[in-house]
C-alpha cells in the first residue's frame, strides 16, 4: 500500500490480499476507479449483482453501495488477489475546470451518474496508466489522473455495471443490505443474532421482517441463495461435492446433500450426472 503525505488530494493504493480480506459492501462521497489485477467472482454495484474476471475496470461515482466478493480458489501462488483503487472527490474536478482546456471533459466525466464497465480497448488503456502510476511520486500521479478522466470522459463503448438510486425506501434499503451481506459473506457462518444486530433489530423482529419482505424464512433464504452457488461449482466440475458443500457454506455433507435434493428435486450426485459433458 502506498503511504502519502497529508493533506492529499486523491488516494491511490495497490493492494494485495487474500479474498476474505477485501472490504464488504460500503459506499462513499467520492469518486473510485477499481481494477482488479489478480482473482475473479461477484461484484455488487447499487442494485445489479454480476460476475467479474480479473483485468475489469469500474468506475463507481459517488454514493453507490457496491462490494467485491472474491472467488477462494482464483488467486495467485500465495493465496493472495490484487488491485489497484484510485478514489478522489468531487472537488478534485473542480479545481481543474479554471483550465478552459479541461472544462468540458471535466463535465463529461462529472456527468456520469451510474457504475459504468469499460470495454476491453479501453479498459487495457486506463490499465496501462494505473499500473505505470505504482512507479510514479504524487505529482506525478496528478498528471495520470487527468489522463485517466480524459480518457474516461470521451469513452462511449462502456456498460453499466450499476446504477444509481437516489431514492429507496427503509424497508426496501434494509433488504437490499441484507441481500448483499449474505452475496458477500455466504461462505461462512452467518447466525440469526448476527443479522439481527447488523439490522439493528432484535431476532424475532428480524425474523417478521424478512418473512414479510421475501416470502421465506432467513435460514430457507440462505440455503437456496448457497445451493445455487453449489450448482455454479457442480458445472464447473472441478470440485467434489465434499469440497463444494463446505466452501459454501454447509459444514455437513450429509445435510447439504438433503437441502440440495429438497430444493433441486434431486441429489448433487444426480446434478452431477445430470450435465451436459460439452456444457
């Protein structure tokens, strides 16, 4: 991780880690430019959830909730998965604009209100500076930002990755929160009381709330959300059904195999058989 002086007008950090080390779901006042180097699994931007690979670049504006949640088995030789995050604040842009030069692309950028994904051209063009920028003191750096926002402001081949959403009721905000802490955290444990306190409610509350917003039980909820993460580990087949029960989450192979077969009609050993060998 890069150290910097303060004050600083921007943060840019390379960071190495093991996946269950990435940061869960947050959101903030400035702008990010995440790319990720090394690892591959889900990404959760606003209100879409999608697969991301390794050399993906997203830049997410201010105020969208959006999380990172690694695949264990895709990392490098030690374990570990890299990135590189640049964030910086509105005000940043706006100390450019007196130049007349950078007005209008400085609008063009600031004129982005959704997550947006960037195609394979352009994305191994803001890659290129990214990484130069490991190399490069902190004036420095202020150049390549600029040229990152050029380079971003004029760009018109990109996907949106997430949008934003000013206005979301209580109700509806606290569900979407407990939505993507089980995405983040559905490898794990994750126990009623735990929930409950993240929502700041007691477990019978709780309980009424999520029965009411989904339909389901908490604990139906989740074994459904982790068998279908079993079934995307079961066409991969490179896993046993062992080693696909615990690493999501089931810590009993025996009961993950009556949870699979009461949910899917049939046991994962059928699933297995079931697949299409060319699929």
């Amino acid at each position: 991780m890069t150290k910097h002086s303060q004050p600083h007008s921007y943060i840019y950090h390379y960071v190495r880690l093991t996946p269950e080390q990435q940061i869960g779901l947050h959101q903030a006042c400035f702008w990010e430019l995440s790319h990720v180097i090394t690892g591959s699994g889900t990404r959760i931007i606003g209100n879409t959830e999608e697969p991301f690979q390794e050399g993906e670049i997203i830049l997410i504006p201010p105020h969208i909730p959006h999380c990172w949640y690694f695949n264990p088995d895709k990392t490098d030789k030690e374990g570990l998965i890299s990135n590189i995050t640049l964030t910086f604040r509105d005000d940043f842009l706006t100390r450019y604009m007196q130049f007349p030069e950078l007005q209008i692309p400085i609008e063009q950028f600031k004129q982005r209100k959704n997550a947006i994904k960037f195609n394979s051209q352009r994305a191994q063009e803001l890659s290129t500076i990214l990484k130069s920028m490991q190399k490069e003191n902190d004036a420095e750096r202020i150049a390549s930002i600029l040229r990152l926002i050029l380079l971003i402001a004029k760009s018109n081949t990109s996907d949106i990755a997430g949008e934003y959403q000013p206005e979301i009721s209580k109700e509806k905000k606290r569900l979407e929160q407990i939505q993507i802490y089980i995405s983040c955290n559905a490898t794990r444990n994750i126990t009623l009381e735990e929930m409950a306190r993240l929502m700041g409610m007691n477990r019978a509350s709780f309980c009424i709330f999520f029965k009411k917003a989904t339909g389901k039980t908490f604990i139906s909820y989740l074994n459904e959300f982790r068998i279908e993460m079993a079934c995307l580990l079961l066409k991969q087949q490179q896993h046993t059904i062992a080693e696909i029960c615990f690493s999501t989450g089931f810590n009993d192979v025996p009961y993950f195999n009556r949870v699979f077969k009461r949910i899917k009609g049939i046991t994962p050993s059928e699933y297995l058989c079931s697949l299409d060998p060319d699929s």
